[in-house]
C-alpha cells in the first residue's frame, strides 16, 4: 500500500478503458480461477462441479461458466449459495449437507463430470469430487491445504482419474482481461465492500476472519471509495 512500488515488467498488463479499475483489481484472483479451469483441459460444453463458494470457488465457477460449461456448485453455506445464485456463476446450486452430490450430479449428467474443482481444503470435499468424476473425469486440487489428505487409490485408479494440483497463474493475465473486458464476465458484482485504509483491520480484516460467509472481496483505498 505504499505511494510508489517498483515490480518488474512481466507483473504489468495493460487494461483496456472499458474495464473500471475497481474491477481490474480482481484480474488477480480471477486468473486463479482461470489458471484452474485452464489445467482441466476440458473440452467445449463440459461438466464440471466446483466444491466450495468462496472467493476462488466462486470466480472458478464464473470462468467455467463464461466458457459456455454446465457449472455445479456444492456449498454447505446458505449464503454463499446465495450469493453464486445472485452471480449467476452456475447452473446447479447443492447443499452437500443436505443432499447426495454423487447423486444429484449424476441425475444431471449420467457419466459424471468431466471436471471436478476443489475449493475447501477439506477432505469430503475433495471426497466429493472423486466420487463425482466420470471415467477418465479429472479432479483439480484448487484451494492451499494446510494438512495431508487421503486419497481412495482404488477409486482413482479404477476411474483412471486424473488428479492435479493448480496454483495461482501461469500467463493468463492477459486471457482473464479479454474475458473480462469482452463483457463475458462482470466482477463488480464480487466487490461486496469498499473500505480506506483506516477501516482496514476492522471492516477488512476482521470480516474476512470472522464473517467471511458476507464477503467475496473488498476493495480498499486510500478513500474507501473505490479506485
């Protein structure tokens, strides 16, 4: 948040003028997302489930989507549900505490998904994308684990499953801005809060630690007005 920073060259893109800056500063966690998708390697009009409505899960969802893919979400909170819902990111929205996702993915496509996201970091939601996948489907690891998990070997091997892991970006910067900036997807509607510097720990970090079922991503400036 200093006045001035220095980045080499390859950190900088050029945004179109139709692209506010308030949403060019969610490129970033965007090209996450596109980054994900990108390694599924899915064909056209695909099948894919993403386990998890926060903020990556959520922009996982909107690149699927905006790729013309059936997008199911699987997501225990009521209000993130909501919130893709409102977003428009998917097709299909499910409680997986409520409901049998194997199931209800299957009643939606017989085979199974061709692709499967994992945005918790908990093992059943990594469980529910295996079970989801269809033959040869691919599971791609998206959230940051901070501890080991299990994997039912036989289950991927049987399926022949592809399993891998995704982080961050690699080069799709530029793709996630022309996807932004040809209208196919509007990231204002993730801004669920702007907030100045002096509000930072209070409204910013305190909401995401405590009520982060209210936020995708808020936006801070030195005016709290947006950029």
């Amino acid at each position: 948040m200093a006045e001035k920073i220095s980045v080499d060259e390859r950190w900088v893109h050029k945004i179109p003028d139709n692209l506010p800056l308030d949403e060019a500063a969610l490129i970033e966690p965007l090209s996450v997302g596109y980054h994900a998708v990108e390694r599924a390697n899915l064909s056209e009009k695909s099948t894919v489930l993403v386990v998890g409505a926060g903020p990556i899960g959520l922009l996982t969802a909107a690149v699927a989507k905006a790729q013309g893919h059936t997008v199911i979400i699987s997501e225990p909170s009521g209000l993130r549900r909501k919130k893709a819902q409102e977003a428009q990111v998917a097709d299909y929205f499910f409680n997986p505490i409520e409901d049998d996702i194997q199931a209800k993915v299957h009643e939606i496509n017989e085979k199974g998904v061709d692709a499967a996201f994992e945005c918790t970091s908990v093992q059943p939601g990594f469980d529910a994308c295996l079970d989801a996948i269809r033959m040869g489907g691919t599971v791609v690891i998206v959230a940051i684990w901070g501890k080991p998990a299990s994997v039912d070997m036989a289950k991927l091997v049987i399926k022949e499953a592809n399993l891998l892991g995704t982080i961050a970006y690699n080069n799709t910067h530029p793709k996630t801005i022309d996807l932004v900036s040809t209208g196919k997807i509007k990231l204002d509607q993730f801004i669920t809060a702007k907030i100045g510097l002096d509000d930072l720990i209070d409204k910013g970090f305190d909401t995401l630690i405590h009520h982060n079922e209210t936020a995708v991503k808020s936006l801070v400036s030195p005016t709290g007005k947006g950029l």
